[in-house]
C-alpha cells in the first residue's frame, strides 16, 4: 500500500477490487461464473444463446459466416423485423398494457407510453411513410431531439425495412446535409423546434437550410413540438406529423421479414476525432448482441424501470434506450432535458419518482454531478437503484467511486462498458453478476469477446503495458460496413493488425489500453491521444487519471504543447469541484500525484484552472482544441461544440500563464 494524496491506495492504479453483493448475484441474470469458459469452448455457436433472446420469422442456421472476413455474416439464413421485436412480440405475450416508454420533457411534461399505444403510432406512422413512397432499403434520416416521435420513428422505419440514420438534433445545418448527402437519403424526420433552457429554439430552418444544399428531393416529415410557441409554416413536400398519424389512423402494417444481414441503420460516429464515419448495422446480429448485453450486462428484467441518460443520437441511445430494453420488453425512461435544468438535482428527482432500478451514465455526466456536490443526490431518495452503468471515456477511480458512494448507496454493482459505434454494443465490461469490479478498469472482455492488448507487432503485451486495444474474432454486433465504402472500412479498422494473406482479420479499435494478470482491460484513451516527452509516449488519459485522482479535481485534460526549444511539455487543463477553490495546494497535490502514479517525466509544465472543459456534443472532451489554446495556434471550427464560450476564458487564462 501506497500512502498518495492523504487516501491508501494499493498498487495498482485502479486501487482496491469490489465484489457484487449476494444480494445482487442472487437475482442477476447471468450469475454462472463458469460462463467466460462456456463461451471460450463453444464459441462462436455461444452467441446463439444472444440469437435466442429474439423472435425470428425463420429460425437460422448457420451461427457465422466467415468465408469473406473481414465481412462477416451472423445468422444470416435467419430472418427478422426489429420492430415486432421490440412491439408485437410484447402484445401477444400478455405485456401490452406495460410501460414500454416513460417520457419526461423539458418542461416537466411526461407521457407514458404502453407497448400497446406504441404500437399504434409505430404502425399508423410506418403506414404514412409508405404513403409517402418510402420503401424497403430507402434511407431515412431522423432529425429530432429526445421526444416520444424519435423512437417511434426509428422503429416505423424499421417496421417497413427503411434504415434510418439519426442525426443529433444538435448538429448544425452543414452536418445535417453532409450525412443526407452521403446517404443519397430522400426522406427527413424533423420538428420545428424545441425547448433550450426555457427558450424556444428553432430546428426547422437549420432542417430547411440543409435541404438547400441538396441535389436529391427530399420529402419532410415536420413534428409540431412547440405548438403556438414557434408557428411554422409547412411548404411543399413537407406534412405534418401528427395529421399524418391521424390520416391513418387504426391502420396496421405487417411487419417486413429482414434477413438478418439486411440493414437496421446507418449511424455516423460522433467525430471527436476526425471525418465523421457512416457505420452500418444489420439486423439479426445488432438485435441479437444489444439483447443480450442489456440482459447480461445492464441485468434488465421485464419489469424494471431502465433508464439510459443518453442520447437517442448517439449509438448508446439507439442500443440501450431504444432496440435494447424494448426487446426484452423492459419500461425505458427518456429524457428531454439536461441534468441540471431547473436544478442540479433533476435526474435524482426523475429517478426518485419512477423508481428506477438501473440508471447508465457517462463519465462526462458523473464529474459533473461530482463537482456539484452531494447535496443534490441526497434530497432524494435513490433506493429503487439496483445497478449502476458507465460509458463512453474512461472513469478513474475516484469519481467511479463517487458514483457507487453517492448514486448507488455504497451496495450498486457498477458497469464501466467499452465499446463504440463500430462495436455496435457492449464488448468489454464485468457482468454484474460475475466478475468482481476494480474502480477505473473497464473489466474483462465479455464472454465470447476476443479483446486483446497488443504491441505494434500484434503481439499481445505483458500484464501491466501499454499496447493498442483490438479484437481478434467476429461478435454479432460488429459494424457491418462503412456507408462510404468496404474499403474504407478495411482501411479503417482492419489493415492495421490483420495479415490478409494468412486469412488473420484484428479488428483495431483506435484505443489504448493496458491489461493486468486477471485480464482486466484499462482503456487508457485513444491512439491519437499520446504525448511524446523526450521519446516517452505518455498516454493523456493516464495523466489525466493521475489529476482526477486529487480531493477537489472534478476533471481534467492533458495535450503537449511545443517549447521554445521546441520540446513538448505536459500542459493541464483542470476543473475544480464546486466548493473547492483552485489554490497552491491543489497544484501540489497534483504534481504530486502525477509524480507517483507515472514519473516525474509527466510532471506538467503547465496547470491552467478553468471551471469547465471544451465538450463535444457528445459530452467528448475536445482535446484537439485544447492543444491549439496551448500552442498558441489559430483555432479551427469550434461550432462542434456544446460550450463553445469556454474557450475564449481558457484563451485569457493561458496567455495571462505563459
Ligand atoms: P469518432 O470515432 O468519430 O472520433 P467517437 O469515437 O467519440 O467518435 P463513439 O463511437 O461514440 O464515437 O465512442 C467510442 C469511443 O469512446 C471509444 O473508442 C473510446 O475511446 C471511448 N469509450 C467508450 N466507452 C468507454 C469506456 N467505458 N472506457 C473508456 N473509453 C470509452
Ligand atoms: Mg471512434
């Protein structure tokens, strides 16, 4: 044991190791500790146990295809509609009078959805979408903030074979049309607006300007969200949602029976790094795989109140708020707002009264509610939690431990899950059930996932360095394709580590990680992300875990800035929590701490105080612009951003520093 920052910690970086409490074991789904081994003997027909959640039209045989890798093909002489997963299934099984959607507005408005008034609107929109000329195969985009239509959306597509691509409300006009474009996509899905902070805000005219640029006609869809808060007009080629849904009223529409490998959607990635991806996915193997790590990993029962904290524009949203915990049959919750409007404490208020049992965060979301103190999770009572869930950038340990602490009264099982739009759902994560958790470590690969830590060679690395995370089999949920092209796809994600001669396919993730000796995978942050002082590659998120490891630090992010000399230096950007005041002694402490857990070669050479950090819409910190800000350099776009007035006091605080 090391004495570090006034706390013990052990050894290792994620300090000490937590079991899931019998109480949790006893009801998990999956509690069989033997299944890692099941899986490894008998896979890849393992993952029939994920198939076997699902209602197919016509059962499948074959298990994998792999006679074309990297394009492999999952139950593909299977078929199956997504939609009838997800609805119909539920009707004829006695569940149709259960909440299959909780919807909490901005505003405070709610709406329950039944599995029967779902599939009411899922079927009469699927008619007027036919009415409109949509057709199996044809792309359609989505365009809509977190409302009940959204969903309903996705799943009429899906009813009629028709993929849909979900574009985040928030993206511009510009974004909008490049993915509309890419897709040759000729039927939108929008609003006319929505509520931002009380204030009404206009979607339509940025759906408008994005139709401009346009060569295809498009056909529009245009939910009234706002009402007499925001009148629009409709034009040409433009309905109404609502009088559509009237118009065919009571109508049903048979389910399209899809081959497994036919396409469920098109989602392009979130772009923290680079040109956004157009990533397909099918319909069999996706289903089957977000099933089942919603009933393994997330432990989702039927009669749970679930509730996902993303965005349905985001892969989370679509796997876990939507195609997930409605094919189990599940009560999802959907939330418009933000978790700190009216107040900070509005997510525990929402989980308060719906008594929700498993509550699946980012770690974006967890710093924040961290440096705003417990006072907000205490005004509620949060004993309806029975799982805790994590994803999207990597938790250190501290605010990992505040989650469990302060969220999951000390007794939640918590789930760090890595995966990514390409992986389609969950492939590294500990089952709540099983494995015993170890704060700021995502866990071992899931059953039948063959994640693996490798060196430039593709070696795997000894416990305890450094390497590039891969996968070296085929799981259901994988990434099908790139819109763009099967080219850029191999080039992407496969060139990297594969040897196409000897037929040996690794997929690259474009992560770094380390593994320790029980095989438990730590993402250490992306390729891209590394910063080379004197010949050493320092990985930022390690840095960065260092600092968030300091009483008082809410978050931090590390880039390497040039020298006169023409070095790179360490320079930090750190928030600190609310009562916490950036001081001297913070500073030492996390020198210190930096010092011990890496080197004093880490050691910053630069630590500027902000009171937030430059996010993504994703909630992604934008390293990229924080290295410009260091470097002193012209900065690019920053319209990608949700807090774009930040940068301008980190500018003022860097020059006032150096
Ligand atoms: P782009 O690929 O366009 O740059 P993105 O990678 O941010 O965007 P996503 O697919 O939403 O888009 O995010 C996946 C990435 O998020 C992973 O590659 C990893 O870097 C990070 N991530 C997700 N979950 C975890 C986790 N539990 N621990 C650490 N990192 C995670
Ligand atoms: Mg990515």
């Amino acid at each position: 044991m090391v004495e570090r920052n006034g706390r013990s910690q052990e050894t290792t970086p994620s300090g000490s190791t937590h079991s899931p409490p019998d109480s949790f074991v006893e009801q998990a789904n999956v509690a069989d500790p033997a299944i890692h081994e099941r899986f490894e003997t008998n896979w890849p027909d393992c993952w029939t146990r994920a198939a076997d959640l699902l209602s197919w039209d016509e059962p499948y045989d074959t298990v994998l295809e792999d006679d074309d890798a990297p394009f492999y093909r999952w139950f593909s002489d299977g078929r199956l509609n997504a939609a009838y997963n997800c609805l119909d299934r539920h009707l004829e099984s006695g569940r149709k009078n259960h909440a299959a959607i909780r919807w909490e507005g901005k505003q405070g408005e709610r709406r329950t959805y039944t599995y029967q008034d779902l599939y009411v609107e899922v079927n009469e929109f699927a008619a007027a979408l036919r009415d409109l000329g949509v057709e199996e195969d044809d792309v359609v985009t989505i365009y809509l903030p977190m409302i009940p239509e959204l969903p309903i959306a996705m799943l009429a597509c899906a009813r009629i074979g028709a993929p849909h691509s979900v574009v985040f409300a928030g993206l511009s006009a510009d974004a909008l049309a490049t993915r509309m474009d890419a897709a040759n996509s000729e039927f939108l899905i929008t609003c006319d607006g929505y509520y931002r902070r009380g204030d009404a805000f206009n979607q339509k005219s940025k759906a408008d300007n994005a139709r401009i640029g346009l060569e295809q006609d498009v056909r529009t869809v245009v939910v009234d969200r706002l009402g007499d808060d925001l009148p629009h007009v409709l034009g040409d080629d433009e309905w109404d949602y609502h009088e559509l849904c009237e118009e065919f009223a009571g109508e049903t529409v048979e389910p399209v029976s899809r081959d497994a490998e036919d396409m469920l959607f098109l989602m392009y990635t979130s772009g923290t790094t680079g040109e956004p991806k157009g990533v397909v996915h099918s319909t069999g193997g996706y289903l089957a795989h977000v099933a089942w790590t919603s009933h393994a990993v997330l432990d989702i029962k039927p009669d749970d109140t679930y509730w996902c904290a993303a965005d349905i524009g985001w892969i989370t949203g679509h796997s876990y708020i939507v195609y997930g915990p409605l094919a189990l049959g599940t009560t999802s919750v959907m939330y418009e707002g933000t978790p700190d409007y009216p107040d900070r404490d509005r997510l525990w208020e929402i989980v308060d009264r719906n008594a929700v049992d498993i509550f699946y965060t980012a770690p974006t979301a967890i710093r924040a509610f961290m440096k705003w103190g417990s006072d907000y999770p205490d005004r509620h009572d949060l004993s309806s939690l029975r799982l805790l869930g994590t994803v999207g950038e990597p938790i250190s340990p501290r605010p990992w431990n505040w989650y469990r602490e302060h969220i999951g009264g000390g007794d939640c099982p918590v789930v760090d899950t890595w995966w990514q739009t390409e992986t389609g759902a969950v492939t590294i994560s500990t089952l709540p059930g099983v494995d015993e958790m170890k704060p700021g470590s995502a866990g071992p690969p899931l059953p039948g996932v063959d994640a693996r830590v490798v060196d430039a060679q593709g070696d795997d690395v000894e416990p305890g360095e450094a390497g590039y995370l891969t996968i070296g089999r085929p799981w259901p949920g994988m990434a099908r394709t790139l819109y763009d092209g099967d080219e850029r796809f191999v080039t992407e994600y496969w060139r990297r580590f594969s040897d196409p001669d000897a037929d040996e396919w690794r997929y690259f993730s474009g992560d770094t990680a380390r593994i320790d000796e029980d095989g438990y995978i730590t993402v250490l942050g992306r390729v891209d992300d590394v910063i080379n002082v004197s010949g050493h590659r320092l990985g930022t998120m390690e840095i960065e875990g260092a600092i968030a490891d300091v009483d008082g630090v809410a978050e931090a992010a590390v880039v390497g800035r040039s020298n006169d000399a023409g070095n790179t230096e360490v320079y930090a950007y750190v928030s600190t929590e609310r009562e916490r005041e950036p001081d001297a002694a913070v500073r030492t402490a996390i020198l210190e701490s930096i010092e011990s857990a890496i080197g004093p070669i880490a050691r910053p050479a630069e630590v500027i105080f902000t009171p937030e950090l430059p996010k993504t819409r994703s909630g992604k910190i934008m390293r990229r612009l924080l290295e410009d800000v260091a470097n002193g350099e012209e900065l690019g776009d920053t319209s990608a951003l949700r807090n774009p007035e930040i940068v301008g006091e980190i500018q003022a605080e860097v020059g006032d520093g150096v």
